[in-house]
C-alpha cells in the first residue's frame, strides 16, 4: 500500500482509535491498529474483541494494501512529525515507511490476515438517540460502575444497564442505570420513537468510556443508534460498536421508589457541594466519612480528620418528617450534586437506610448512596 495523507488527518484517526486497542494481552495483534487503503480513501480500524472501531478519510492513494501496525507506537510517532503531508507506504508485509520532508521512518509491521474480522454493519431497525441525549446519560451514571479493579464478584455490575421502553403512543423513556453496590445511579430522557427492549442491555464500562470519548469530539453528525442487542456510535467518518454483557441486572425499580423515603430535606446543592468539596480534601484512610444531621431548618455537616482539623458547617435547609443524623462517603454526593444547578431533594428511610438525591427541579437522575456504618 502507498498514500499520501495530511499529518493533522491521520494524527486524529490515530487518537480515536487508541482507547479500543487492547495492549496487555496474549494476543499481540490487538494492540495493532488495521489499515487499508482502497478507492480514494484510508481507513483505520482497532477493536480488543470488545469494542471495535473504524474512522475513514480520504487520502491521496497511490497504491491499494493493508497492513496491520501497533497503534500506539504509530500514534507517537506521527504525532512529533511536522504539520505536513505525510507519504505512508509498506513493502511486501515486514515493514512501513513514513516520510515527511527530510524525516524517515521505519516501523514493523503485522500481517493483516492476522487481524480478527469485526462486524460494523449497523442492523436495521434500531432507535437512533442524538448524542445530546446519550452523553448526558453516560456523564450521570457512568461514575458508580465499579472498575476492574474493584473486588465485586457480580459480573453484570461492571456495566450499564441501558432500558427503552414506550411510555406513551409514539415516545421511548429511555433509561440508564449503574450500581457497584455502595450507590445506585439512574438517568432517564424521553425522545420521539417506538422501542421496547424488555429488560434492557447491559454495556461494559470500557466501551462507555470510549463512547463518551467519541461523543466529547463533537463530530459532525454524530448519533448512537441502539438494538435490542448491540450499541453503535456513527459519524460521517467513525463507526464504533461495543459489545455487550450476558448476563441480569440487579432488580433496582424499587430502590428508586419515591414512596420508600418518607423523610425529606431541600437544600441548595451548590452551597452543599462547596461544603462537601471541603470534607473531600480532608479526608484520609482513617477518616473517610462526613456526618450530616438533617434538622427542621438546617443540614448540618461535620468531618474530622486527626491529622488535619475538622469541618462544622450548618446549611439552612426545609426538613418534613423525624430529624436524622447519618453518615456518608462525601464523594459520593460531590459526584451527584454536581448535576443539580439549584435545589436538591435529599430524601431518607431513617438513620440506618440509604438516602436518595434528586433535582427539585428536574426528574431526569436520582441517585441512591448507603450509609457509611461502624
């Protein structure tokens, strides 16, 4: 194969591509990047057999090939080259050359047989979701998936669980759900269309991420289109797809129910945010915790650290039902309050139950937090 692209062009095909390669593996060909170069145009594709992706953008072709070439090294490379067209070619399948004015280099190079095939056709049928819808779903929830690292032993936990389901003739309440078992994040949005995907799908933490990522590239065009069994993200020049969990998500409908919290406080969240942010930079190992006392006219929040001082603040706040005090990890409403622009609803059981926040103002996120117990 032989091109000639614009350093700028193939640079920002490289960076999309970098979270879907997979680089501690056995399998040495998934942190390699394939590309091929056909009719005019250049494409690029990585996947880690989880997530797969393509971008594509024209180029000066001067001889049709492929080959398959770590992405990461690749990346590195062109992004210190200078802002020129840059030639791109290979011999036979054991090396690729660039060259950029008086620069040259030489990279080896992967057989692109050895490249798994991908499935990026996009199915008919599906429900397209404007990205001004799915990102805020994401940015809402994302935050209570826990991480591979974290000790959960419920495989399905380490996604999202992504429900749609007609609420009324000609509109999908559509419905995004995280737990790691300490806090239960939920999302929802209603758009125009008919879909009902019974008891939803559930995608892995990684392949939100990378979604994300895409979305925050403001491409134009840029779309999700949801299956009963898949999920894509597509532009005019990136197709990506995520596959998806097996497996059941923890029944949450009635952690969420409003009926269950008898006990309510309205406070300003940015005023209990500012507030919280300060317990956040005095916690420690030891001292993990924030005590808020929930009165008839006041929130009263109080962290202490041993090694560093404490924290005693009363808030002014409305309180209906008996009066409370208990405790919570702070970032844990620092992660939720951040979304509420002006008065929060803190609702509660009691002093050993689990509190839900919401936005006085909007029903779109509720988010579940347990107490911190002793």
């Amino acid at each position: 194969m032989k091109c000639m692209i614009a350093k700028s062009v193939l640079q920002s095909m490289l960076a999309k591509v970098q979270g879907f390669t997979e680089r501690k593996t056995t399998l040495p060909i998934l942190s390699h990047a394939l590309m091929e170069a056909a009719g005019g145009a250049l494409s690029i594709k990585a996947t880690d057999l989880h997530t797969s992706i393509m971008v594509k953008a024209g180029c000066d072709l001067r001889d049709p090939g492929s080959c398959a070439i770590n992405a990461k090294g690749l990346y590195d490379i062109v992004r210190e080259l200078p802002e020129e067209d840059l030639l791109f070619w290979t011999d036979d399948h054991s090396r690729a050359h660039l060259s950029v004015g008086n620069k040259k280099v030489k990279m080896n190079i992967m057989d692109p047989e050895e490249f798994p095939g991908i499935e990026l056709a996009v199915p008919q049928g599906g429900l397209t979701i404007p990205v001004e819808v799915m990102k805020p779903l994401i940015e809402r929830t994302i935050f209570s998936i826990p991480t591979s690292s974290e000790s959960d032993t419920k495989y399905s936990l380490g996604g999202a669980l992504l429900v749609a389901r007609e609420e009324k003739p000609r509109h999908t309440v559509i419905e995004m759900v995280t737990t790691d078992s300490r806090r239960l994040s939920l999302a929802r949005y209603r758009v125009e269309g008919k879909m009902d995907m019974g008891e939803g799908i559930i995608v892995p933490r990684k392949g939100l991420q990378e979604l994300k990522r895409l979305m925050d590239g403001r491409e134009e065009g840029g779309r999700v289109v949801l299956t009963k069994d898949s999920l894509f993200y597509l532009s005019g020049e990136t197709v990506a797809t995520v596959r998806l969990f097996d497996g059941k998500f923890p029944d949450f409908r009635s952690v969420v129910a409003e009926e269950a919290y008898p006990i309510v406080t309205r406070i300003s969240a940015p005023e209990l945010l500012s507030v919280l942010k300060v317990c956040v930079a005095m916690m420690s190992e030891l001292a993990s915790c924030v005590k808020l006392s929930f009165t008839r006219d006041r929130t009263i929040v109080y962290a202490s650290n041993p090694e560093q001082g404490e924290v005693d603040t009363a808030i002014a706040s409305t309180h209906t039902g008996e009066e409370v005090e208990i405790s919570f990890n702070p970032k844990y409403f620092v992660d939720c309050l951040t979304f509420i622009d002006s008065e929060a609803q803190i609702l509660l059981k009691g002093p050993q139950g689990p509190c839900m926040v919401r936005d006085s103002d909007h029903d779109e996120s509720t988010w579940v937090i347990m107490p911190m117990r002793f």
